[in-house]
C-alpha cells in the first residue's frame, strides 16, 4: 500500500485457516486489521499477539462475533456503523452438504445466514462510510460451487450464487464513488476443513488441472491485491482461484 496513512479492514473469519491468512496478508501490505471469529478464541489471540509484535506501527484487533446469531450481528453493525472502514473482506462460512431432495430448510437457512446475510448486514454499515470517503473495498469469498454444478452443494452453492448476485449489484451501485466490489471464488484450499475429505484427496487432486490444492496464502495474495490501488478498475467481477477446475470440461475421453 502506497498510502502513509495506514487503512481499516474489517475480516470475518479471520482466526484461522484461509482467514488468518488474508489477516496475515493485509498486515504485511500495511493495513490495520479487525477481524472476527466465531469459536477461535485462542487462535485469535495469538494472531493478534504475533501480528502486534511483528507490526508494531499498525493496530490489529479481534472480535468475538457468531455471525449465525442476528442479534449479536445487530449490535456488532451498529456499534460499528459509520466508522471508517477502508476495506471488508468476508470470508466466514459455514458448509451444509445433502442432496437437494433431501434438503432441510433450517440447516439451509442456517447457511444462507452466515454465508449471505450476514455480508449484506456488515456491508450495508460499511459501505456508507466509504462512499463518503468516494474509496473504499469489498471482498468476498465465494465459491467455485456456485459456478459448477457438484452432487451434494446445492445449500450451499445456492448461498454463494446469493452473495455473487448481491456483489455484483452493490459493484455497480458504488462504483462512481471510488467503491470496488469483487468477488474471489477459490476450488479445493489446503486447510482444516479439508480434513474430512483426507481419504478423497488424491483422487480429488488428479481432478485439478493444477494436479494440487491452493495454498490458502495464493488465494490471500488475491485479496491484498484487490485492496490496492492497482485494482481500482477491478469491481464486480467474479475470479476463480481453481486451479483451472471451471475452465475445464467435466467428461474427458479415456
């Protein structure tokens, strides 16, 4: 960041796994970092400590927020409402995979809570701040499920269709006044929540025309760039870090 005046972002998720990592990225381009975590809470504060002690000169600072929880989401906005928020990256989720016939509404709306609506709450408290300010940046982590159809995703590609709709509105919406909106739509990320599928993986890989999973600091280093400057002409686009899984075709000859 080429700015001296260090600039606020706001993570959700930010704890662990891709989200420290984006924390860590913005950190090292020179941004003060808020975030959020959900159950993290030692996580969180060892970030914070290590971050504090390697970037003495910027301000990171943790908050304990259930994003599924609208009334603890209310007060977090409002007491947040109007700061100046240069940046918002959501990258909190939550995953719900069953088939779509067998689909439970709760479960699914459980979902859509954490993935969607809660972007639009934290986003609609934001966004004014930064469009008085005529600059500002939105970041949202998608997902390649809502772009290729996969057996099992549909509540939760169904959340992450949402959220690209919704961004690519609000793109358009702000952006005469210096506000981007983009979002990032990683594959496969080697992190914890790849643990369940350990057994799957190899097969899964040999799927990748990249032949591996993404490194979650590759997906980060998208974030920090899309925070910069040079990305002031990037905003309601859609970007797939797969590996080259979406421009692939699903049926190969043997």
């Amino acid at each position: 960041m080429t700015s001296e005046v260090s600039r606020r972002v706001l993570v959700t998720g930010g704890a662990s796994g891709l989200g420290s990592a984006i924390v860590r990225a913005l950190v090292s381009a020179g941004y003060d970092v808020a975030f959020t975590y959900r159950s993290s809470g030692e996580a969180a504060e060892r970030l914070v400590a290590e971050l504090t002690q390697a970037h003495p000169k910027q301000a990171i600072t943790a908050y304990p927020l259930d994003l599924a929880d609208c009334d603890a989401l209310e007060a977090f906005c409002e007491a947040h409402e109007g700061e100046a928020y240069y940046g918002l990256v959501h990258n909190a989720g939550q995953s719900y995979d069953v088939l779509a016939a067998m689909m439970a509404q709760d479960k699914a709306e459980a979902a859509m809570q954490v993935n969607f609506w809660s972007l639009t709450r934290i986003a609609k408290a934001l966004v004014r701040s930064m469009i008085r300010g005529r600059s500002g940046r939105i970041v949202a982590i998608g997902s390649v499920a809502a772009l290729q159809a996969n057996p099992g995703n549909a509540a939760y590609a169904a959340t992450k269709g949402a959220l690209i709709s919704y961004c690519r509105t609000l793109a358009i919406e702000s952006a005469k006044r210096g506000v981007t909106v983009n979002v990032i739509a990683p594959g496969f990320i080697d992190t914890e929540m790849m643990a369940p599928y350990a057994a799957h993986r190899a097969g899964m890989e040999k799927q990748i025309p990249s032949g591996r999973f993404a490194k979650p600091e590759e997906v980060a280093a998208l974030v920090a760039f899309l925070m910069g400057d040079g990305a002031a002409y990037i905003t309601g686009a859609v970007l797939p870090v797969d590996g080259g899984l979406t421009a692939m075709m699903g049926v190969h000859r043997t």
